[in-house]
C-alpha cells in the first residue's frame, strides 16, 4: 500500500505474507520462495519466526499462522482476515505514520517536544522527516519549518483522503468532534437531494474526504483560486452547486464565502468522480478537454482490435470518461492504489484482454499521464472490457462434441450445465468432424484416441466437473497462442 511507512524488515514480512497468500492451495517450497524473492534460507527462517510472532503481538494468532514443515511453508488463514488488515496494522504502528498524524493535525511541535514524549532520540525523527519531505517534493507540497503541511492544496488533500480511509475505514474518531458533526450534517443533507442511497463504500470515502476538506479549511487552508474544473456558469447554474453552496454559507465563515467557488468545485468533482451525483452534462462541460481524448482513443482502439466489440464498447463511455477524469483530477489518490494487485485470475481467465492493454499502455509510454498511472489504469481497463464485450464474443470457437450413454436429453442437460460455468465460445456439434477438438461421454471411444477427450462418471463428480474446465481453459490457451504466433 504505502512502503513509505514500513521499514525493510516490514517490507520482507508482507512480501511473504502476500506471496504465500497468492499462492495455489497458500502453500509453497522454500527454495522456491527463496528463488522468488531473492532472500536467504537463514532470512527466511528469521522472517517466518518474526511474522508468527507479529500474529501473536496483534492478537491475530486465531486468523494467521505460519507453518514450515520439511522443505514446504504453509499460509493458515481463518478467511476473517487478510494481509491488508495486517499491512495496515503495521503502518498505524510506524513511526513515520505517527510523526506524519501529528504533523498533519498540527500537534507535532518540535523535534525534541516529540522526541521526549515518545521516548526515542533526534536523528530517527530527522531522518523521517526529511523521507517525507522528499516523497511529498514531487505532489507539489512539503512540511515547513514550523512543522505544518503546506503547498498544493488540492494535492495535500488528495494524498490524505487516499490513506486515511485505507487505514481507518469507517472510524472517523481521528478527526474533531466539531469536524464529525460537519461531516453527519452534510451527508445527511446530501442524501435528502440523493434519487438513490449512497453505497457504503462511497459514504466512506466521502466521510473522510469531507472530514479532511472541512478539517483543513477550519486550519485557514482553502483550495487555491485557480481556472475550475468545470465552467463557472454550469457551476453555479447547477443544482448541487446551490445545496452545496447554502450548507458552506450556515456551516462556514467569512473567509469560506471567498473561496466557495473554488471548495464547491473541488467537492463537486470528487462527487462525480465517486458517482454520488451526476449533474447532466457535467463531462462534457469540464474545462480540460484531454481526459475526454483519452477515452475516445482507447475506444477505437479496442473497437480496432476486437471488430465485435464496437456495440458494446461505446456504451460504456461514461465509465470511461470518469476514468480519466479520475486520473487527471485525483491523481495522487490513484497513484499507489493498485501496485500490488494480483493479476492472475485475469491472466488464466482473460488472456486476450490482459494482453491488448498491456499492449496499449506500452503503446502510450510517451503520454506521461497515461503512464505514471499505468497500474491503476491497466487493471481498471481489464474490469470495463470484462465487464462490457462478452467473452464469447471475441474467442476462436471452441467445438465440442457431447456424446452420453443416457440418450439426447442427458446431453442437452449436460450442456445446459456447461454454459451455467464458462463464457467461453463454445459450439457444440450433433457430430464429430475435422474441427472437433474435444469429446465429452461417459464411453472411450477407440477410434477417437487422436482428439482430446474426457470421460466422465454419470452423473458427473466435482472432479469431472474440473477436468473439463481445465481441458477447455487448454484449448483456448493453445487456441490464443497460435493467433500469436
């Protein structure tokens, strides 16, 4: 999530922890996790004894457990948990997210103020300090000299409202009792001029984004007057602007009203961006054409390289548009969000779209807004192609010929079964000929020994179930890869 906050030991224990955690059955060799990971068998040893011992400090010895037998080293999860709560442990017990807590609440007042009420000495502190100074260099803002975050506003608030919901979720005792009630009235208010409720997720990110929003302007700190996001006379013609507007105005003070435009505009987009509210015509009346650019480029390019995909592709414009929008106006949200996401399932399940957008994105090195987001957007591109073009739509037939002792209807059901668990292209044939590359019965038949086959007990058992998926996840693999050659 963020290794900023972890030292190298830490690190080495999360690698592990989500190598095993990804791993088929969470077990695996340790020389092939040694070869993996590029770490010791005496390093291995000490990270396996330290993680079983972190379960143990964190009360979380009933949900994990690390356990080396011989040469293999098994994962134990309870399913109630997962490395991220653990991760998250971790960074709420660093010393770098203390230091960055303080400074952003405006508590940490001195080096050795800090260093006395927390038992530890200067350089540790300093060293930390200047580590986020450095991280936050290239987001437009730093920490001064009198210890207080300041710089791109917009970038400041961004960066927090990214990794406070990360680690607290929907616990907002962070923040001010005065900030907590801010944040109940507007949402309540919200959802009074909401068609729909607000899904839980999205509450929560807005809770906090409203919470730090609200926080930092009680600090004197307001978005800077800048060109808006969206054209000032949609704005304020709007009606979330004047809701926006009236609860600023009884909430606010004399030096809110100065910069309202600049708050509501900024408020507005993150409504957007979550999809809390759809102002008719908001996309197409943003100031900043580029975003709108990038998605008509990715939709001829899909439609370019899967010719079926033109009526569906199109529909999911607006899906799309927000993507974009997303990363070019809560970039540092997104800049760290999906670095570490396990791909696989995508990989065996989606090949064809895993490798037009790795394809894609390689294409666009040059367009640095594309590539500094290259993660976020190659996964969330997966999700729109998986999501909007049928699989079967743009997969090689696979031909199958269904043949049981039990007559016409056991086949048909049979069948029917089939299409409940695969969206693959298959076309299934009343007969065997040269384009048949599987046979599925309960029989062996002889004269058929050069085409794959897989014979079935009837009924068939969970296991017959798996030969079969695995039979077809082979033929289209061999399928795609002589499309490739």
């Amino acid at each position: 999530m963020f290794k900023i906050f972890l030292d190298k030991a830490d690190q080495r224990k999360i690698e592990l922890f989500r190598y095993l955690e990804n791993r088929p059955g969470l077990v695996e060799s340790k020389e092939k996790i040694i070869e993996d990971l590029y770490t010791s068998d005496f390093l291995l040893n000490k990270i396996i004894e330290e993680l079983n011992s972190d379960f143990e400090e964190y009360k979380l010895a009933e949900e994990f457990q690390l356990i080396l037998s011989g040469a293999t080293i098994t994962l134990i999860e309870s399913g109630l948990a997962t490395s991220n709560q653990f991760e998250i442990l971790f960074i709420k017990n660093s010393l770098m997210f203390s230091i960055l807590s303080e400074l952003f609440f405006e508590k940490f007042t001195s080096v050795s103020e800090y260093a006395d009420r927390n038992f530890i000495s200067h350089p540790p502190i300093y060293k930390k300090l200047r580590k986020l100074k450095n991280y936050f260099e290239p987001f437009q803002f730093t920490i001064n000299k009198k210890f207080v975050i300041e710089g791109n506003e917009k970038n400041i608030r961004s960066f927090f409202s990214f990794l406070f919901p990360k680690l607290f979720y929907q616990k907002l005792d962070i923040y001010p009792l005065e900030i907590r009630k801010q944040v109940r009235s507007f949402i309540k208010m919200l959802e009074k001029n909401l068609t729909k409720p607000i899904s839980e997720y999205a509450k929560l990110k807005l809770s906090h984004f409203l919470a730090i929003s609200f926080y930092r302007m009680s600090q004197g700190k307001f978005i800077e007057p800048a060109p808006l996001i969206v054209n000032e006379t949609f704005l304020k013609s709007s009606s979330e602007y004047q809701w926006i507007a009236k609860w600023l105005k009884a909430k606010g003070t004399k030096e809110t009203a100065a910069y309202m435009d600049y708050e509501i505009d900024q408020l507005l987009a993150f409504l957007v961006s979550e999809e809390i509210v759809y102002p008719p015509e908001y996309i197409e009346n943003v100031e900043r054409k580029f975003f709108r650019k990038l998605s008509k480029e990715f939709i001829l390019s899909v439609e370019e390289h899967f010719p079926t995909a033109h009526k569906y592709i199109r529909k999911k414009r607006k899906q799309i548009d927000l993507l974009h929008f997303q990363i070019i106006y809560f970039k540092l949200e997104y800049i760290e969000a999906t670095k570490e996401i396990d791909i696989s399932y995508f990989v065996e399940n989606y090949a064809e779209y895993v490798s037009f957008c790795r394809e894609y994105l390689n294409r666009h090195k040059s367009k640095k807004t594309l590539w500094d987001m290259k993660e976020y957007l190659f996964f969330h591109y997966l999700v729109i192609l998986e999501d909007s073009i049928p699989l079967q739509t743009i997969l090689e037939p696979i031909y199958m010929y269904i043949d049981f002792s039990f007559g016409r209807t056991y086949n048909s059901m049979i069948q029917r079964n089939i299409e409940k668990i695969t969206s693959l292209n298959i076309v299934y044939q009343s007969y065997i000929d040269e384009q048949t590359d599987l046979i599925l019965s309960d029989i062996h038949f002889e004269e058929r020994e050069a085409l794959a086959t897989i014979t079935w007990l009837a009924p068939p058992r969970a296991i017959d179930w798996a030969n079969l998926t695995n039979q077809l996840m082979l033929c289209r693999e061999e399928k795609y890869n002589r499309n490739q050659e």
